[in-house]
C-alpha cells in the first residue's frame, strides 16, 4: 500500500518548485481499475508518479491539474506531467510521459518537481475569480443559493437556485469590480472537523487526513470550504468580466472570465 501525499501547496501556493521522492512509478495498465478510471483521459503508454509530497493541484473542486515536469535532482526533467488527480485515500497520482524511453524512477529516488507557472498563476486567478463573484452573489442576494462552481478556463461560472436576468448583469459587474478594487486579502485557515461553513462547495478538496477543513475567506467577509489556489489578494485577479446570464430547469448560470488570459 502506498501511502498518501502530502498537499503541499494547502498551505503555501507559491511554490512552483520541490524537492520530494519518489513513492513509485508504474504503467497505466498496471494501476488498479480505480486509478485507471482517473486516468481516462490520457493515453494507455502513460506512466503514473507519485511522491512523498507534491506542489501540483490535483483536477477538482472546479479546478483544473496543474501540469509541469519531475526530474532527478540537478539534472533537466525527464518526466512531463500532464494530469494529476487524487485517489479517494489521498495518493496524488500525476500522469505523463517520460521524455526518453530510456528514463525511468526508482523508489526513494530525489527528484525536483516543476509546475507550470504561467498556466497556476490563471487557474488561481480564474478560481479567485469565482469567489469573488459568489462574495458579489452574496452580498446582492443572499437568498440566492449557490448549487455549482466552475473555475476551467472558457467555462468558468457559478450557478445558483433561482432566476437571474440579463438586467443583472451590470449589477454584479458593479460589485465584483468594486471588490477587485478593494484589494481585499484571500485569507486561508483550518478548521477542526468538517464543520459545516459556506454552502458546502469544495468541501470535498479542502478536508485533510486528519479530519480538519480548509477554509478560504475574502477579507474575512465570507467563509467556504476549499482545496483550490488562490492569488494573495483580490486585486491580482485582474479584470472579471461577467460574460453572460443564462437560465436552465430554474437553475441560472453566472459565466465570467479573467483578463489578461494566460497569455499575459
Ligand atoms: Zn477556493
């Protein structure tokens, strides 16, 4: 049994280096039909790491991998992550391919990991993003109930109980601008047990092992349950854009983007 993985980036999201080992290294075919069902989307001739500690985000929560590269220490990468996710006991298996047939890792080996900055620094803002527009929800219309979140890039968007209209929609551009503007600090704490705070959402991502819940606030002005990234504060986001208000089985969806894109 391969014991679990230690989320490094909970509790310090900077970083987008570490040294850490290797806890073992395998063929897809080999995993178990559990981990091979989160590893539906890359090819069969993959390889799945996985590390005494990790600084890559696993999919979840609305929040997409982290992607990057694993390489021996001192030496260039040989390893190319493309998709890492967490098993249901804690193990974060990240997917990819080694850049040469003739690499490998071995138990206990060293090796430095990498993740891709400028592809984090958007996923964080998009994630922030959403929050900020669930705080702007909330302080508009606190009866409206939050039933979904979606941080992925072109998809981004939160939805909630209820009808919201076009008419809305410079309504909380207002608010999340002045939010953005108010440069308030994400601030990130631990609570013991899975107390029930927030609407529930990314509660799942924010639990540790030992039973406590991460919980993300804005300012101190809200509390939510969450495992994502987040930039310092709110001004780092950039601009959100409310994109567009669309209604479906009395469900509306809310979708935003972040400019500048990646790109920047
Ligand atoms: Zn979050």
């Amino acid at each position: 049994m391969v014991p679990r993985t230690e989320a490094v980036y909970l509790n310090d999201a900077t970083l987008r280096t570490l040294t850490t080992e290797v806890l073992s290294s395998q063929p897809i075919p080999s995993l178990s039909e559990e981990e091979k069902s989160l590893a539906k989307s890359v090819p069969a001739e993959y390889n799945a790491i996985t590390m005494h500690r990790t600084i890559f985000y696993a999919q979840g929560g609305g929040q997409p991998s982290d992607t990057g590269a694993i390489g021996p220490v001192d030496q260039d990468p040989t390893f190319e992550v493309s998709l890492v996710r967490k098993t249901p006991d804690g193990r974060f298996l990240h997917f990819g391919k080694f850049l040469h047939a003739a690499s490998s890792f071995v138990a206990g080996q060293p090796v430095v990991q990498k993740v891709d900055d400028s592809k984090r620094n958007y996923h964080s803002r998009l994630h922030t993003a959403g929050h900020i527009v669930g705080l702007a929800m909330q302080l508009l219309m606190p009866d409206k109930k939050k039933v979904k979140a979606n941080h992925f890039p072109r998809e981004a968007s939160m939805e909630y109980e209820g009808l919201l209209y076009n008419e809305h929609k410079p309504i909380i551009q207002e608010k999340v601008d002045e939010l953005v503007r108010l440069d308030l600090p994400i601030l990130i704490s631990w609570l013991q047990g899975a107390t029930q705070v927030g609407d529930g959402e990314g509660a799942e991502e924010g639990r540790s092992h030992d039973g406590r819940t991460r919980i993300a606030s804005i300012g101190g002005l809200d509390h939510n349950p969450c495992g994502g990234t987040h930039v310092a504060k709110t001004s780092l986001v950039g601009s959100i854009i409310i994109r567009k208000i669309s209604r479906q089985k009395g469900i509306s969806r809310v979708a935003y983007d972040v400019s500048p894109g990646i790109e920047a």
